[in-house]
C-alpha cells in the first residue's frame, strides 16, 4: 500500500489537481506533470523523498485542474504550494496515516491463487 502512495499519479489524485485516480493518471500521461523540473510521461512512476511533482505552466488553466483545487484534504506527508502548483514528497507514508480502508489480506488473497 505504501508502494501505491508513492506512485507520481497517485500524488496527482492525492494533491487535489486531479478529481480522481484516472484523471490523475490521464494529467500525467498527457504530460501535464513535471517531475523534478522533467515532464514524465509515466503514471506508474516511482516518487521519492525529496521529489518535487509540479504542474506544467501550459496545464495550469485547465479546467479539470482549477475544478479541483482545493477539493484535497492536507497529508503530513505531502507539501503542497497552491500558488504554483507545486508539491514536495516529504516521505513515504506509515500505513496508519493512509486515509483508506484496505485489508492487505484480501489482495495477498486475490493474487496467491
């Protein structure tokens, strides 16, 4: 779960630039996202500690991204700029601070048949 978290188009979906998960994935794939000053392309990418998720300066007036601002709630470990749409990955979550309900045994479940 924590892997999950960490993902960059989760991040998108987590700062509120984004009204769910697959309109944050499809901001990154249209290369919308910058990370550490490079566009990337790639939802499933990997953020690190220390990582800076921005909006690209052509993608800021988009409407599905001034709609959503603000819709987001804070995470301690996320810090976000509202001013210019940038965001920094403080560190990994602990699981007890991810906002979902999930039992990990389900999902071991699912994928050990």
């Amino acid at each position: 779960v924590i892997l999950l978290e960490s993902r960059l188009d989760n991040i998108v979906y987590r700062l509120g630039i984004a009204p769910t998960r697959a309109a944050a994935r499809q901001l990154v794939s249209h290369n919308h996202i910058t990370l550490n000053g490079e566009v990337c392309s790639i939802p499933s990418a990997m953020v690190k500690p220390g990582d800076v998720v921005a909006v690209r300066e052509r993608a800021k007036s988009l409407e599905v991204i001034q709609n959503s601002l603000g819709s987001a709630a804070k995470y301690s470990w996320l810090e976000f700029d509202p001013q210019t749409l940038t965001e920094k990955f403080l560190n990994a979550p602990v699981r007890a601070e991810i906002p979902e309900n999930i039992n990990e045994q389900l999902i071991v479940d699912l994928y050990s048949k």
